[in-house]
C-alpha cells in the first residue's frame, strides 16, 4: 500500500522539500499498535494500545488483539509471534492486492 513517507516519530517526512509517496505497511502496522481505541478520528474501534500490554504479563492477549487488528485493517496476517529472546515482536502482514 501506498501512502505518504513518515519519520520514525510518525512526523510526515519533509526531508526532500516536500512530502512523497512510498510504501507505508510498516507504518500503518506501527500506528495501530500505539495507538489506542478512540485515538484514530476515522476508525475510533481501531488500535491495539500496545503500551497498555508493557506491564501486563498477558502475551497472548497481546498477540491475539495485533492479529485481530491488522486482520481489521485489511491485511493478510501470516504470523504474529513475540520472542522473549529478543523482546521483539514480529508480525507477517501485508495488504492484499486488488
């Protein structure tokens, strides 16, 4: 999917003068995963809240509501896993092409 270029912050990126277009999964996975219910103005019912899960030793849950949204958002989830290894989470999600 296509969208406009951010910054790691999520700022619009204006680094070539002006804003551009460029794949954008990994940023619209980025922003449902910080973003809470009601923090989307378009889509109030989306986000996973991830910052709520930090303390919580609640893994599946967090895992079962990324699934679940990136489902919501129109992607094709492979797999969604947390390694404790490495405290990352790996998703495998993509838009399905029209």
């Amino acid at each position: 999917m296509k969208d406009y270029c951010q910054t790691q912050n999520g700022d619009l990126d204006l680094s070539t003068g002006d804003i551009y277009p460029t794949e954008s999964t990994a940023q619209h996975q980025r922003d449902l995963l910080l973003a809470d219910q009601g923090h989307i103005r378009q889509k109030p019912e989306a986000g996973v809240g991830a910052m709520n899960y930090i303390l919580n030793e609640d893994k599946e849950g967090l895992l079962r509501r990324v699934r679940k949204e990136m489902a919501a958002d129109g992607q094709k989830v492979v797999k969604v896993a947390y390694s404790t290894v490495t405290c990352e989470l790996e998703i495998d999600a993509r838009y399905e092409e029209s």
